[in-house]
C-alpha cells in the first residue's frame, strides 16, 4: 500500500517518535538532563523544518520531520523545571539564526532557504547536547538516541527522490545524532578497551 519507500518512512517516524517517548520518560524519572538552549531551539526550528521540508517536496521522509517537530516542543516545555543551561552566546546565536531563516523564507519564497539555514541553526542547538554528551555521557538516555539512531537510518531507506532538498534531511539527521549516539556509548567502549 505504502510502497518500499513509504513503509521504511513510517518506520523512521515510528522509531523516532518512540525514542522521544523513553526520552520524556527518562526526564521525567530524573535519568536525563537534558540541555535548554538545545531543547527550546530544536522545537523551534523542528517546526520549521518539518513545513519547510514538506513544502520542498518531502513525503516519504516526512515522518521523521514531524516527530522532530512535536516531541522537542514537549521536552522544551520540561526542560523548564527539569533541564540544565539555557543562556550561552551559541544558544542566542542559534535563536536569532533561526529567525534571520524564516525572514530569508520570505524574502527568496523559497522553503530549500529555510531548510538549509535551520540544518545550520540545527547544528549550533546540538553543540550543547554533543558537549554534555562527551562530558556528561550518564545524562542523556542512550536507549533513546539509539531509537532515534535506528529512526534515521530507516529514514535513509525511505528517501525516494534523489534531490538535494530530499535527501539533507535525512542524512543530517543521521550524523547529527549519530555523533551524540555515538559519544553516549563511549564510556562502554572505555570500559571494554581498559578492562574496567
């Protein structure tokens, strides 16, 4: 009914959605604290991307956009009594970033403007969340991000046009999170490599 890119779509967004789902639970349970500035960006920008990606052709790849759209505006809302940081120069770097694409948007009437830009932005939000995730590793809930991880990689099998403005997403999406996956499981590799 979906066809082969269709069905590995709503996967992707089923693994990712998911992922924000053990994600709040871990919050919620005092297992993670997660960043401010990176949560409220992501939210933010995750809205603009997920309009800006469907209008720059996006459909089968779309899952995974809407759940970066709705999840983070929940976790930006319980970073407020549970999240940490929040007031660096990168954060309102990010924020007013994020609004200079949504005037580009405008100006150019293109959406590729505005996903390109919040791919940036989406970036400089994530450095928090990398920083605390190489120093802080037990912060973040790693069996979430490894959803998220999975998520995107059946992203990468869903894509079913082979246009720039198609195919960023998702392979952003895949070594962004990939990186902060990665650095969570690093104190295993620690541990496995000195015997400790």
């Amino acid at each position: 009914m979906f066809g082969f890119t269709g069905t590995f779509g709503i996967i992707a967004g089923i693994f990712s959605f998911s992922a924000y789902l053990f994600y709040i639970v871990a919050i919620l349970k005092g297992k993670t604290k997660p960043s401010r500035a990176t949560w409220f960006i992501w939210a933010f920008i995750g809205i603009i991307l997920a309009i800006s990606y469907r209008a720059s052709g996006a459909e089968d790849t779309i899952w995974v956009a809407v759940s970066e759209a709705i999840a983070p505006t929940i976790i930006a809302l319980l970073t407020i009594k549970y999240g940490v940081g929040g007031t660096e120069k990168i954060d309102i770097i990010a924020f007013i970033g994020a609004l200079i694409s949504l005037i580009l948007w405008w100006i150019f009437g293109t959406p590729v403007v505005a996903l390109v830009t919040n791919l940036a932005i989406d970036f400089f939000a994530a450095i928090p969340t990398i920083k605390k995730s190489w120093h802080k590793p037990d912060e973040e809930d790693r069996f979430a991000w490894t959803l998220t991880q999975i998520g995107n990689l059946s992203n990468l099998f869903a894509i079913d046009k082979i246009i720039f403005a198609v195919i960023i997403y998702p392979i952003y999406t895949f070594i962004i999170d990939g990186v902060i996956t990665g650095l969570l499981y690093r104190p295993l590799f620690k541990k496995t490599n000195y015997g400790k």
